[in-house]
C-alpha cells in the first residue's frame, strides 16, 4: 500500500474535524447531563436540598406543647393541672417567613449544585472527545510511518537504502507507538471520568461545526444578575432579614392559660384557672435577644457583601473566558483556512517527489510531524473554545449561549 493510499484513507483533516459527522452531539452531551441530574448521587442529593427546608414550614407553625402536673400530697390533696403556652399575635408567621426565606436559598443552591454538576459533565464529555480525536490521528500517523519503515528496511535489505533512514524511520515509528499508547491511556481516564457522571453509554459525541461567538457580552453580564449562587446570596439576605424580625418578635411576651382539677382533703372536688404570662423584655432576659438581632443583621449584610462580590467575579470571568474563547475560535479559523490547506498541499507534493526518488526520506518525515502537530492542535483548539464556551455559560449562570445573542 502506497503512503497517498494511508494518507487517504486514515488521516484526519482538519476540514473533518470541525465538520458535521452526526446530527447528535450536543444533543447526547444534554442527555448524559440530564442522567447526571437524575441518577448521580450529586444530583439526587441536590434536589433534596429545597425538600429540607419545605418540609420543616408546617413544623414552624406549631405551639409549644401544653404541660400536665399531678400533685398528690400527704393529707389527700391532690391537683391536676394543664398548662399551654400561646405565642404573641405575629411570632408563628414571622418564624414561617424566616423558614421560607431558608427554604428559597436551598432552592438557589439546589440549582447552583446543578450548574456544578452540568459543567463537570460537559467539561468531561470534551476532554474524551479529544483524547479519541488525538487517538485517531495518532493511529493513522502511526500507519503511515510504519508503512515507511517497513519500504526503508526492504530497500535496505534490497541494497537500495540507507541504514540510517531504516534507523530513523524506525525510531519515529517507535515513539508514535510510545504516544498511541500514551493517548489510549488518556482517553481511558476522560472516558471514566464522563461515565463517573453519567455511567456506561456506547455513544461518542459527534460534534458539529462549531458556532462562530455571536453572543452578546453585555446580555451575559446582565444574565449573572440572576446566577444561582448570586441568588442564593440574595436569598440568603432576606432571610436573615426575616429571622432578624422573628428575633425581635421574641421580644413580646407569651400568655400561659391553663386549668387545675383538685381533690380537696375533705374529698370535695374543685377547679381552678390560672393565667400569666413571660417577661422576655425584663433588662437582665432581653440580652439574648439582642444579641440575635444584631447577629441577624450584620450576617444579612454579610450575605449582600459576598453577593456583590460574587457579581463582580462574575463579570471578570466572564470577560477572561469569553476572551478565550474567541482566541481559541480565531486559531482554529487560521488553521483551517491557512495553516492546514498549505501544509496539505507541501505534504502530498512531498510524498510525490519521494516516490520519485527525488526528495529524502527525512522531509517526508518531518512533513508528516509537521501536519500531524497541526491537527493536534486544531483538536485542542476546538475543545478550549467548546470547554470556555461551557465555563462561559456557568459563569453567566445560563445553560448555553443561545440567550445572550
């Protein structure tokens, strides 16, 4: 077989690489998300986090519990009695808002959990597409210049060759091999880490043509606004507020009602109701007190700080990765449309001539190095600006890019 035919048929060109090959790809990388979401442990764990707070609402509107006294003395007096303790007017609801204010920030978490985890799906669903594209251009290297040392050594045998292009072209093919297996191993990790997330598919992302950036910056600063930990920051805020106002509603005094059943000693029975009330505002009580609302303000303006912060990191990331992004989209358009049609051309043309007997065998090896270090690079072009688009996305707080246009 001649070195065009293995160049033909195995090599990787980069007009393939960014090419549709199926109509599913990020389509699949949405499904391995959504099985993530549902079968991992991260993300079942991540949607019992509102269901935690929900469920503890109906608990905040309960009473204390009323209390019984049997009081049995020697000379045959005996009293029964039944106390309950009933809250201020206002300090039930006041606990329930508090209690919803918490149940809100776990639903902010619970999607801030899930913004995590789609990204670390779709981070590794990128980086075992491009271990297999590494491979796969490895490989096809990898028969080409096993295709050369198996001519040079008979042409050396023969008496037409020269020792040191069987030499050399055995050593070239020698490491090829050393970085096949290399990259196997590679595509080995990135593939566990996907199915760590996902578990076992035979499926293999396809990407289509990559999408020229065509987002809107600006959309994207004003989509962070709303960023799931953002949120639960903002959440946490009036939260605090609420439990503030709980704190000083803990201010007003509780009403105690009950009633006694007696058995005097005569053997007469008797009733009795008794009525009264706490003095949480009594100076040497209300300290704790205070100290809960002063505690609950300064957390809920701590809360607005962090969230002010995380606002202003956002903005940062999303200008160093939408930056990336768009450098890693301009190489790999060099490549495609310069780099890799020149070196194409000089590649064949050398083969031809080698064929000829009228170049060495070391040009042909140093152009095919040369066009293999291109494709490499385009495959690790195109998955920095896939793995930026997707850190881009997170840091916007959107699933994709298709909003901020």
């Amino acid at each position: 077989m001649s070195i065009a035919t293995i160049a033909k048929n195995g090599a990787l060109s980069l007009s393939l690489l960014v090419s549709a090959a199926t109509a599913a790809s990020e389509p699949l990388i949405e499904h391995w998300v959504a099985l993530a979401w549902e079968r991992h442990p991260d993300g079942q764990a991540a949607r019992l986090l509102p269901e935690v707070e929900r469920v503890q609402i109906a608990g905040t509107g309960a009473w204390m519990p009323p209390q019984s006294e049997l009081d049995i003395q020697s000379d045959g007096l005996t009293t029964l009695k039944l106390s309950q303790m009933i809250p201020w007017p206002g300090k039930i609801s006041a606990m329930r808002r508090s209690q919803q204010g918490k149940t809100e920030m776990a639903r902010a978490d619970s999607a801030k959990a899930r913004q995590e985890l789609a990204r670390s799906v779709r981070e590794a669903a990128w980086m075992e597409w491009m271990a297999r594209e590494k491979l796969a251009v490895l490989r096809s290297q990898a028969g080409i210049v096993q295709n050369l040392s198996e001519s040079a050594t008979r042409n050396l045998s023969q008496g037409m060759g020269s020792a040191a292009e069987a030499w050399l072209t055995r050593a070239r093919s020698e490491s090829l091999e050393s970085q096949v297996q290399s990259t196997e191993a590679e595509l080995a990790a990135a593939r566990a880490m996907r199915e760590s997330w996902t578990g076992k598919s035979q499926d293999s992302l396809s990407p289509a043509l990559p999408e020229r950036p065509n987002w809107d910056d600006s959309a994207l600063v004003q989509a962070s606004l709303k960023r799931p930990d953002i949120e639960a920051m903002r959440r946490e805020a009036h939260m605090r507020e609420a439990m503030k106002a709980a704190s000083e509603r803990a201010l007003k005094p509780d009403l105690m009602g009950g009633v006694m059943l007696m058995r005097m000693t005569n053997g007469m029975p008797g009733v009795g109701v008794m009525a009264g009330m706490s003095l949480p505002f009594a100076p040497w009580a209300r300290g704790m007190t205070d100290g809960n609302v002063a505690a609950e303000e300064v957390r809920g303006r701590l809360a607005a700080l962090r969230g002010a912060a995380m606002g202003t990191m956002a903005r940062a990331q999303i200008a160093d990765h939408a930056a990336r992004a768009r450098g890693a989209w301009k190489a790999l358009r060099r490549l495609d449309s310069l780099v890799t049609p020149g070196q194409e051309s000089a590649l064949e043309e050398t083969r031809r001539r080698y064929g000829q007997g009228r170049e060495m065998l070391a040009m042909v090896l140093a152009m095919e190095e040369m066009v293999r270090m291109t494709r490499m690079e385009a495959i690790m072009r195109r998955g920095e600006y896939e793995l930026e688009k997707v850190r881009l996305a997170e840091a916007a707080g959107l699933d994709n890019l298709g909003g901020a246009r």
